[in-house]
C-alpha cells in the first residue's frame, strides 16, 4: 500500500512540475473572451505576448511547415518575453516601437493570411501586424517603390488593348466607392449641389427660403467633403447617411441612403467580348454567392437604388456566363480570360460561379487540407481532399483556352482559382506569382470543433490573433504559403503605361495567349 502512495505521490508530483512550463495554459480557451487568460494583458506587454505565445501555440495550423523552415517556437518564446517585458519598465510606450518589435515576432511565420492585433494600453489604440506583408515587400514585384495598381472599373482600360477590340462591355458594382461616385468631386450630385449654389448665391435680392436653402446646401456640401476624407467603411456609411436624413428637406437628387451591406458584400464584376470571341470577366473580389443566390440576396433587403446596384452584379455576371455558352454551343468561341488581379480572396462556394461554371458539374479537387484536432501543437487531422463546387445547373464544359489573371495581390480564393486553374489541360495562369495565403478561414463558430482560427476577439480583447482554421496543400504534398504560385507565363505590368490608360500589358498577352496558343 506504502508503495502505491509512494507512485502515486510521484505521478502528482510529475504533474505539478509539469504544470510549470509555459505550455501549462494548453487548456485554458484562448478564442474568446477568457477572464484567465486574458485580463494580465490587459495591463502588461508581457502579458501580451505570454496570451500571443500560448494562443498560438494551441492554435496555429501549420507548425510543421514553420518547423521545415527552422523556427523553434521554444526559442522564440526565451527571445521575446524579455523584450515585451521591458516595455512594461518604460514610462512610455509609443505605437511605433511596440509595432518595431510586433514585426520582429511575427516575420519568422508563413501564414499569408494571419494579422495580429495589440493594444497599446499606454495609448489606447491597437497596434496591428502581418508577416506576409513584410515578406513580400522584398518580393521583387514591391521593389522600389512599387505600388500595386487597383484595377477598377476604368473602361479605357480595356478599349486601350485595342480602340477596335472591345465588342461588348458591362460594369456592375456595388462598391463602395461606386455608390459613392454621386457624391464624390465630380459626380452628379456633387454637380447639382454645386450649380444649385452658384445659382442661388446669384441672386441679389434672395428669398428667405432661398437664403435658408443656399444655408442649407452650403452646409451639406461641407459635410460631404469632410466625411468622405475622415471616415471609411461602417462609419462613411453611417455618417452619409444621417446627412442623408438631416438633409432630406433640400430635395437634392441622387441624395440617397447606402445600404450598409455593401461594406462587408460590396464588389465589382466587369464583362467584356473582345474580338475573336474572347469572354472577359474582371472579378474584385469572391462575393458573388451573396448577389446571385436569391437566399442571400434577400437577407439584404436591398431597395430603390441599392436593389439597382446590387442587381447590376447579377446581370454582369449572367451576359459573362450566357455569352460563353452561347458561344461555345455555337461553336465559336475564342476563349475565355477571368482577371483575378488585385482580388483579395472571399467566399469558397463562389468557386461555382467562377472556374467552376467552366468544368464539369460534381465539384474539382485541386489540393487537400487538414485540419487543427487538439489543443496540441501538432496536433492535426489526416490529408483530405478538398472538393471545390462546380455549377451544378446544366451547363456546356469550356474545352476552349482559358487564361486566369493573377498578380501578388491576389489572395486566397484567388490564389485556390489559380491553383485549379494549372491543373486543367486547356487553361494558363499568366500574371506574377501570388499573394501567398492559400490556408482556409473561418468564424469563431467552428472552434469547438477545429482548435485554430482565432486568438481572442477583435475589437474587444487585448490581443487578437487571425489565423487560418485549416492548412492546405498541394496534391503532391507541398505547401504553398508564404510563397505564392507561379505563372505559367509570367507578365510584368507596364504601370506608367497602364496608369495612363494606353496600355495593359498583362492582358494583351492574356489575349494573344489564347488567340495564337503561344
């Protein structure tokens, strides 16, 4: 009997000392709000890195892959808890020197998606990071001074290919800046305002409603101008449109609310037929599924002019797609182009309206995923093929050439397009090499079940941590992030020329591509 207390006085005693390591906190939940494991970060940078450390320690999808690259988390934890730790000696903190040593923590990781939130408590704002950001500014497509073009809704860009060559063209947006075009220096509301000012301010011998009115729009277009420099996303929407309520009574048209769904669901879709058959569709983002399934466009409860916008993304879309069939039926059709540059990634099931309404239906397979099973640090699910959704209404199969347009700024779903895209006989990836974040995302929601994902919430605890809930990799094994995916054909952007709307290099190739096969 002395003996079995003896061992088990032992066991405890293994346990206990155990519970000293700085992964003693493997249990403790670190996707939301935690009373114990966040409220020391609160008030300490120590405090904050030990929540950083621990949170992604249980939770980080792809520890392996950093582990092939040489990082010794262990390590990392002896380097920087120190550092952190003498924030808290100094009597004053600024946002730069706490983001300084941010990026020093965070350069070493891969996940081209992940950010990490701090928040400065000696300043009270948030101090954000990103390793891929650091990464590929010394990517050669960043060097100096290079700065992405947005590619937009700019017209003459396409009709600058060849003044003879656009055949067809049709722009839906729901952007915001789109909505926002009436109101912005130029637009024709800003017009009005601006005529109906002159008009009044004319008069010499004024009304006194006239006198109110010219008041009135005086004022308003002050605040127009003061809220579309000072404010963006939720907050540009909700300030516009109390002007729009406070300013009702001055009849001002075109002077409407925006709904607040295009913040989180605002997208441009551009079509174009360019000579030879070749169907062009510009994407800017993966949101497709919430215009075009009549499930998710209701939940908007779009109206009057937001409906219109919001119907445009449907209809772009629909004279891509009935185009393609229509032609290929015919046998006619030259081609097809799919320009994801600059997209930032979004919705997995808009796969179908995309590549996906090209292949057959049944869903593509272009890598395998696994995911987060366990608290762990390497505790992970076996491979499993990823399934993409393909159309599954009834559709003719594009044998035609297919070119996908990329650059490094195209992101996650993106970058999954791509990947599908090279491994369909008759379709190219031709651009520059991706963005570098190809690892699934998803809500707190699924936590429970996956272990990864999140580190705290946004906005609400000290330190926030976005990560990938699932690793992805090639069908050959190999993962991808942190590197991006090369081009078939690999095109450099002339940006002066392309700026100045006279040329776009990136996708005459696009078309002499599928025009000549070479």
């Amino acid at each position: 009997m002395k003996n079995k207390i003896g061992l088990l006085g032992a066991l405890l005693l293994l346990l206990t000392f155990g519970s000293c390591q700085k992964e003693s906190t493997t249990l403790i939940p670190y996707d939301h709000e935690n009373v114990v494991s966040f409220a020391a970060a609160d008030t300490s940078f120590a405090a904050k890195y030990d929540v950083f450390w621990n949170g992604m320690n249980q939770n980080y999808a792809l520890w392996d892959y950093e582990m092939e690259h040489g990082l010794d988390w262990d390590a990392e934890y002896e380097k920087f808890y120190p550092q952190f730790a003498a924030l808290d000696k100094q009597k004053i903190v600024m946002d730069e020197d706490l983001r300084a040593l941010m990026e020093q923590m965070v350069a070493p990781l891969h996940d081209g998606h992940m950010y990490v939130d701090f928040l400065n408590h000696r300043t009270g704002r948030y101090v954000t990071v990103d390793p891929q950001s650091l990464r590929i500014k010394e990517r050669a497509d960043y060097k100096d001074g290079y700065i992405p073009p947005v590619f937009t809704e700019r017209w003459a860009l396409l009709a600058a290919v060849n003044q003879n060559d656009l055949l067809e063209e049709y722009l839906g947006s729901t952007h915001l800046k789109t909505a926002f075009s009436h109101v912005l220096k130029g637009g024709s509301t800003n017009r009005w305002i601006e005529t109906e000012i002159e008009r009044l301010s004319a008069k010499t011998t004024p009304t006194e409603k006239e006198v109110e009115r010219l008041h009135g729009l005086k004022q308003l277009s002050e605040s127009l101008k003061n809220i579309i420099q000072s404010y963006y996303g939720t907050q540009l929407v909700n300030s516009y449109n109390q002007l729009v309520m406070v300013y009702a009574y001055l009849n001002v048209p075109g002077l409407e609310e925006i709904s607040p769904e295009f913040v989180n669901n605002g997208m441009r879709v551009s079509y174009a037929l360019f000579k030879g058959n070749i169907v062009y569709m510009y994407l800017s983002d993966f949101n497709l599924t919430t215009y075009l399934l009549p499930s998710s466009y209701n939940k908007m409860n779009l109206t009057g002019s937001n409906d219109v916008m919001g119907k445009s993304i449907q209809i772009a879309w629909q004279k891509w797609f009935n185009k393609i069939q229509e032609l290929h039926k015919a046998g006619t059709l030259g081609g097809v182009i799919i320009d994801l540059r600059g997209n930032g990634g979004g919705k997995l099931n808009d796969f179908q309206f995309v590549l996906g309404a090209l292949l057959p239906s049944g869903g593509f397979t272009p890598c395998q995923l696994r995911f987060k099973r366990g608290t762990g640090r390497l505790d992970y699910s076996p491979l499993m093929p990823q399934v993409m959704p393909t159309l599954p209404d009834e559709h003719a199969v594009v044998t035609e050439p297919i070119v996908v347009l990329g650059d490094c700024n195209s992101v996650s779903m993106s970058e999954m397009t791509v990947r599908s895209c090279q491994l369909i006989p008759n379709a190219r990836f031709i651009g520059k090499r991706t963005w570098g974040g190809l690892c699934g995302l998803n809500d707190n929601y699924f936590y429970s079940i996956n272990y990864s994902g999140h580190v705290g919430v946004k906005g609400q605890t000290s330190v926030y941590v976005y990560t990938p809930v699932m690793a992805s990799f090639s069908m050959d094994g190999k993962q991808l992030e942190g590197v991006g995916i090369d081009p078939d054909i690999e095109v450099d952007l002339d940006t002066k020329l392309f700026n100045a709307n006279t040329k776009d290099t990136q996708l005459e190739r696009a078309l002499q591509y599928i025009r000549t096969g070479n």
